[in-house]
C-alpha cells in the first residue's frame, strides 16, 4: 500500500485522465483552497514539501475530498 500512498499517485487516482506532474498540481490546489483541510493535514505533521502521504494523511484527504 505504501507505493500508492505517494503524492504522484494519490493525485492521480484523483485526476486519473491528467499526467501525474499535472495531477499534483490540481491536488496541490485542492488542498491549497481547502483552508480546513490544510489545518488538519498540518495537524498530522504534514510538511508540504513531503513526498508521501502518511494514510492518516490520506484519510484526512478523502474525508474532505471524498473518495477519489
């Protein structure tokens, strides 16, 4: 499951009809526009240069942004 959990691919399940560097950016924007989501990803040590997302993380991400 870690391999899935990377920015790239969680984007991608997301935006799964863009490339990847653009998939993160349109989740980069998300989340950017999502001023709660950004606390509570904060709030569970996120650090937006980071690579991979924690599942914590991931959880947070689909409780704002639904399943992807």
């Amino acid at each position: 499951m870690k391999h899935l959990l990377t920015k790239s691919n969680v984007a991608l399940l997301y935006f799964p009809h863009l490339e990847a560097h653009q998939a993160t950016n349109h989740l980069r924007r998300w989340m950017i526009n999502c001023p709660l989501l950004l606390k509570e990803l904060y709030n569970t040590g996120y650090q937006k240069r980071q690579r991979h997302f924690t599942p914590r993380q991931f959880d947070t991400l689909k409780a704002h942004l639904g399943e992807p």
